[in-house]
C-alpha cells in the first residue's frame, strides 16, 4: 500500500516538474489555434513543415544558446553573430566555393565565442555586458563590410544544403534541425561533456573541487553557442538566396523565450535540449498562428515579450523555491 502510494507520488511529481512545462503549453496553444482557426490551414502538414521552415535557425541558436545557460552565460551576441557568418559566407561563396564559404562562417563563430569567452573569464566581468559589448562591435563590422547592401547567393548547390532543399520530400531544414538536436541532446545527456556543463552551472565552486576545468567549460559552452548561430545564418541565407547585416537581429527575444520555456534554467544547473526545440516550435506556432488570425507584427512582438515574461517568472519562482 505504501508502495502504490508512493508511486502516485512520484508520478504526481513528476508531472508538476518545471520540464514539463513546455508539453503542457504546447498542446494548450495548439488546441487553441485549432480550434480558433478551423476554417483555415492552420492543421495541414504543408502549414507545419512551413514552421518548421522558418523556425529552423531560430531552433539552431536555441539548442546552441542552452550550452551558454547551462554554466550560468548568457549570450546576446548571437543575433550579431548570424549576420556577420552569413555574410562572411556570402561573400566567400563568391570567389572560393561551399567549404570554404562555411569554414568561413563556422569561424566566425569559433572566434566569437572564444572572444566572449575569454573576456569574461579573464575580466570576471558579467556575460550579459561583455557579450552586449561584443553584439555592438560586430553589428558594427556586418554593416561595414557588406556596405549595407545585401550579398545575393546565386550558388543552386549552396541553396538546396543549406535552405530550399528537399530530401524524400523531407526539407533540408528540419534534416538540419533533427542532426543538430541529436548531437546536442547526446553531448548533453550523454557525455561526461554534458555533466560537467550542468555541474559548472550548478555550483562552480564544487565543481572546481571535483577537478573539473570550469573555465574550459564555460569557453566551449560559449564557444558552441556562436558556432550554432553561425550555423543559423548559414541557414538564413541559403534559405533567403542571399545575406544581408539585418539577419538575426529580431531573433534574440524569441531565442531566449524559446529556451526558456523549454525547461533551461536562466541561472544555469539545468539544461534540456528537447524543450529548447519544443520552445522554438511553439515561438514559430504562435507567430503562425497570429498571423493567420490577422494580428500584425507589433502584437506578434508582444506575444513573444509576454512569454519571456511568464517564463522568466517560473523560473524565478522555482529558484526561490529552491
């Protein structure tokens, strides 16, 4: 008896857990939309793959930025960084061809995230400042070296990888989405990597007592959220047919919603990879489903706030609780 009774418990528990959030609003909003936009596409598997389409950088920079969360960093330099690598890439697609186009932008990220990295960890100065700072001084670079002109990708090869392509009828996009969130999701859950993340997050000082290198630690943490933004912006343009210093900048407020409400704690210990996806698709949801509705792109901004907002609370709350 005690023992059936301790499992209802358990599964009471677990189904409050904050994890859970993330599939409780989920299915809420999109029974919602459902049911408010019947008469309209809104359920069609077109109308989800166009989601998923267009959320697919978004769910990229979401999965890299819950490394940055997971050792306590936050990384406002990622909407920068996905104009800078998708126009660095632009432009040597030009003269060099497909690998070095994305070695190139794949660096940017490299060396952003190790710039992040070390100026905070030598400086012990807040991530929030120091990645601020380096978000103005690359916007400043993307503006200067594109001219504020957009760089056109003419490259069919380029496009279908990295944007338009389609595999079995599966757009190249979510196969992108899918290979990305299964690698982090393994580095994460799985690796010894993804432990040391968690417990660099949760209490440095004893990790640093366990013998893990925490500064290591956070410079690949740091280090693997620009190169995912990078990654984006590669997405971006292949998507677009082309790139231009204005992308990414509209994305950071719905990145950090989208990790958020997934279940990523904002101060760092707690981490989950399925929930930043989750959290991507229900930011893409809800924007489709406002337009559909007719809403306009300044109430579509305001969704995204208010979710932040009740995200940011529970976890708060949670934190407090804790």
């Amino acid at each position: 008896m005690l023992t059936a009774h301790s499992e209802r418990f358990n599964f009471k528990r677990l189904a409050l857990k904050r994890e859970a959030f993330i599939y409780y609003i989920f299915f809420v909003v999109l029974a919602l939309f459902a049911i408010v936009l019947h008469d309209t596409a809104f359920l069609s598997v077109n109308n989800f793959m166009n989601i998923i389409r267009q959320t697919a950088p978004i769910t990229i920079m979401a999965v890299g930025l819950t490394f940055a969360l997971a050792v306590g960093h936050i990384d406002l330099s990622i909407g920068a960084v996905v104009a800078l690598s998708a126009l660095v890439g632009a432009l040597l697609l030009e003269q060099f061809g497909i690998p070095v186009a994305v070695a190139g932008a794949l660096l940017v990220g490299v060396c952003v995230g190790l710039i992040n990295g070390l100026l905070i960890e030598r400086l012990q100065v807040s991530s929030l400042l120091i990645t601020l700072g380096t978000m103005g001084v690359i916007t400043g670079v993307a503006r200067q070296i594109s001219n504020l002109e957009s760089v056109p990708i003419i490259n069919p090869d380029f496009t279908f990888y990295f944007g338009a392509g389609e595999v079995f009828g599966i757009p190249v996009l979510f196969l992108w989405t899918i290979v990305i969130a299964g690698i982090a999701y393994l580095a994460l859950n799985k690796l010894v990597f993804g432990r040391h993340l968690l417990a660099v997050g949760g209490s440095p000082k004893a990790a640093l007592a366990m013998g893990i290198n925490v500064v290591r630690v956070r410079l690949n943490a740091l280090v693997i959220s620009s190169v995912a933004a990078a990654l984006a912006g590669l997405l971006y343009a292949g998507r677009l047919h082309g790139a231009r210093y204005t992308l990414g900048e509209a994305d950071l407020l719905t990145v950090i919603a989208a990790v958020a409400i997934g279940g990523t704690s904002l101060f760092g210990g707690r981490a989950s990879i399925v929930g930043a996806i989750l959290g991507s698709w229900l930011m893409g949801m809800i924007n489709n489903g406002l337009i559909l509705s007719g809403f306009s792109t300044n109430e579509q901004m305001i969704a995204r706030g208010v979710i932040l907002i009740i995200a940011v609370t529970i976890g708060v709350k949670e934190l407090k609780n804790g």
